[in-house]
C-alpha cells in the first residue's frame, strides 16, 4: 500500500509540474512568432518612413543610425529578448522529443541567437557622423555574425535529429533546408561583392525572411502541441 500511494504522489507531482510547463512553454513558444512579426513589421515601416532609404540596396542595419534611429534598434532588442523566452520554450517542449546535449546545446545556441539580436540594438553600425562609432560597429557586426551563425548550426542540429521521428521527418528537413538556405544567403554577399553592393538590402530581407520564418512555424506549431489536451 506505502508503494502504491507513493507511486500516485509522485504521478500527482509530475501531472503538476507538467501542468505549471504548460502555463509558460505556451507564451514562450508564441514569443517567437510575435517577435518575429513585430521585427519584420518594425523594421519594415521604418524603411518606408526614412527618406532617401532603399529597402533593395541599403541592409536593414542602416535604420539603427540618423533620423528615428531608436525604432530599429528597440526592436532589435524586443525581438532579442522574445527570442530568447522562446529558446527557454523550446527546451521545454522538446525535452521528450530531442534531450540530452544535443538538446542542451541546440538551445544554448538559440539563446546567442537572441543575445547577438540584441547587442545590435545596443551597438548600432559604424555612423559617418560619429568617429567614435568604430568600437560600435565591430561590436554591430560581431552580435549580427554569432546571431546567426548560432542559429545555422541550431537549426542543422535540430533537422538532423528530428528527421529521425515519423511525427517531424518533414519538419526536421525544413529546418536543414532553412539552416543551408540561411547560409548561402549570408555568404552571398561575401562571395559576390558587387551583388552585395548593389542588392545587399534585398538579399539581407530574404535572409530575414528564410530565417524568421523557422521561428513563425516552430512556434506555431509547438503552441498548438502544448495545448490544453
């Protein structure tokens, strides 16, 4: 009878944890799809509301100096921010699913991902009208480069071990196939100058678009998975 009744307080006890998981994993895996949205949006009006600016050859960083400067860049670090809850609820839902290291360092990778968004919107890029800019602008670029190479790896890590589940085969390809796409885009630029001179901004918005994408679908879809049963 002590064996059974300790069975049922310990089954009692894992009903609530999961229970209280379920409270938070919801709005944390929904964070990344609203901040997301909310950066494609932001910076998207931005663009539209700057003078001069063009959204084909000027990369999205370009708002993060001058006139309204403070929109891209606070949007910058919301987005970091949500990332980053969203990173948390990741690793909650997908603790039976992947676990382990694997789990633990596709996550960690996620919250650089996050982290490197909001560095950006602390240390906007290089300002012509300020040479004391400089520090800035390699700070600018180091969170832009580990934001999403943190993220190309996660990304692959993750496919590798979800196409192994019936239930995530094609979810897991998606995300090798957004990890590679991601990649080529960001090279690009660097592999092809003047393309990058002349279409950087265009080709930057895609990379935007591939990447945030992953994070609409996955936290959709894991929202959807936490439901009330």
């Amino acid at each position: 009878m002590k064996g059974f009744e300790l069975m049922a307080q310990m089954q009692i006890q894992n009903d609530r944890v999961t229970l209280k998981g379920v409270h938070y994993i919801r709005p944390f895996t929904l964070a990344g799809v609203i901040g997301s949205l909310l950066f494609v949006f932001g910076f998207t009006i931005d663009g539209f509301l700057r003078p001069g600016y063009s959204p084909i050859h000027q990369v999205v960083s370009d708002l993060g100096i001058g006139e309204n400067a403070w929109i891209l860049n606070t949007d910058l670090v919301v987005f970091g921010l949500l990332f980053m809850l969203f990173a948390i609820g990741f690793y909650q839902a997908m603790l039976k699913l992947i676990g382990g290291r694997k789990l633990i360092a596709s996550t960690l990778l996620l919250l650089l991902t996050g982290a490197g968004a909001m560095n950006d919107g602390f240390f906007a890029e290089y300002n012509p009208a300020d040479p004391n800019s400089a520090f800035r602008d390699i700070l600018h670029s180091l969170g832009f480069l580990i934001g999403f190479v943190s993220l190309i790896i996660a990304l692959f890590m993750i496919g590798l071990h979800l196409r192994k589940d019936r239930a995530w085969r094609r979810y897991g390809w998606y995300s090798i196939f957004t990890s590679l796409v991601t990649l080529l885009l960001l090279l690009l630029p660097y592999a092809l100058p003047q393309y990058g001179a002349q279409l950087g901004g265009l080709n930057e918005r895609m990379l935007l678009v591939v990447a945030f994408a992953w994070h609409v679908v996955t936290g959709c879809r894991l929202f959807a998975l936490e439901g009330p049963q």
